[in-house]
C-alpha cells in the first residue's frame, strides 16, 4: 500500500494493465453479484432528481421494479446503499444494445445531454473500489478482481495500459485533479523502482 494524501492506494492500481473489453465479457459487471452498484450518499439525492429522465431509457421490468422497491436499496443496516437489482440479477440501470452489450441508462442520458450525472462513481471507478474508513482517518483505494475481467486485464496488458490510467477521468472525478498527479508520480517511482 502507497499512503497518497489520507488514502491507502494499493500498488496494485499502479503496477496492473486494464482496458475494458466489453466484445468480450459484455459488461458483465452490470449483472453478476449479489448487489447493486454501492453508492454514495451523496448520489441518492441525484439519482432521485434524474430518475424520471433516466426512466425513460429502462425497460418496463425495470420501471417496475423501482415503483415497487425503490431505485436503491440500504444493505448491511448502516448508512449504505446501493443501486435496486432485478430479481434475476441485473441491476434496474442496466439497458442493452443490439450486440447484447450492457450499458448504463445513466450513462446513455448523460450522452445525451439530458442530465449531468455520467453514472455512480463506483460503476466508474470499477475496477478499483473504494473503502471510507473515517473513524481511523484513512480511505483505502483497492483493485477488485474479478475473473469476469480477465479479458480487460489481457486487453491492458497487449496495449500496456496501467489501470490508473485507464481510470483517470474517475480518479480525478472522485479524488480531484492532484491526487491523480500524485498517484501517477507514485507509479513512476515504483515503476523505476521494482524492488523497493
């Protein structure tokens, strides 16, 4: 673990190769797991305040679903919440294109201009999550694998594309603009430095 500001960044972020292959594992990530996209509290108000304009990019099943049981839901009876899954698995946000690609109706509506919210900054981070652990002042910043994307870490590794990179626009949306540079000197250092 590398300490950049108040978070502990596992080496792993800088030294591994990542690029999305989506031909190839179809966005997977979108439907398995046994929950939603985690999500801060902050965007509970946001996905509220979009939802009647994201709704119109869902399937019936999903609009369903969200009047029946909400677009989130609290897990683990604490302060955290995470996007609704349809009963079969896939979470309520997930659309589909004519190649059965999952995408993501937040997504489609911030592409189309129609809202500012691009998605849930734990869908754009993916695949590093981020753990907040303000009781002992540290946030950790881990790589989850997943075999799923044993397809993009093969893609990343062919264009030699560390996973920090390929994640900028989303380290620099969650953390800012300075940690990122931070973390890039980070992995210059380990880079140039493999055994210390």
């Amino acid at each position: 673990m590398i300490a950049i500001q108040d978070k502990l960044v596992s080496e792993d972020i800088l030294d591994h190769y990542f690029l999305c292959k989506l031909d190839a594992c179809k966005g997977a990530c979108c439907w398995e797991g046994d929950l939603g996209a985690p999500l801060d509290l902050s965007e509970l108000k946001i996905i509220d305040q979009v939802l009647p304009i994201v709704k119109t990019y869902l399937s019936e099943e999903s609009i369903h679903r969200i009047e029946t049981h909400g677009a989130y839901e609290n897990y683990e009876g604490q302060d955290s919440f995470s996007t609704q899954l349809l009963s079969h698995g896939p979470c309520v946000f997930m659309t589909t294109d004519d190649n059965g690609i999952a995408g993501c109706a937040f997504e489609q509506a911030f592409r189309d201009g129609k809202t500012d919210f691009k998605k849930p900054i734990s869908c754009h981070l993916y695949p590093i999550r981020v753990i907040e652990r303000p009781e002992q002042g540290f946030t950790a910043v881990n790589y989850d694998r997943w075999d799923i994307c044993n397809p993009a870490c093969q893609e990343g590794k062919d264009k030699q594309l560390p996973l920090y990179q390929f994640l900028k626009e989303a380290i620099i949306r969650k953390f800012g603009e300075a940690f990122y540079e931070e973390l890039s000197s980070a992995a210059d250092y380990v880079k140039a430095n493999p055994n210390s």
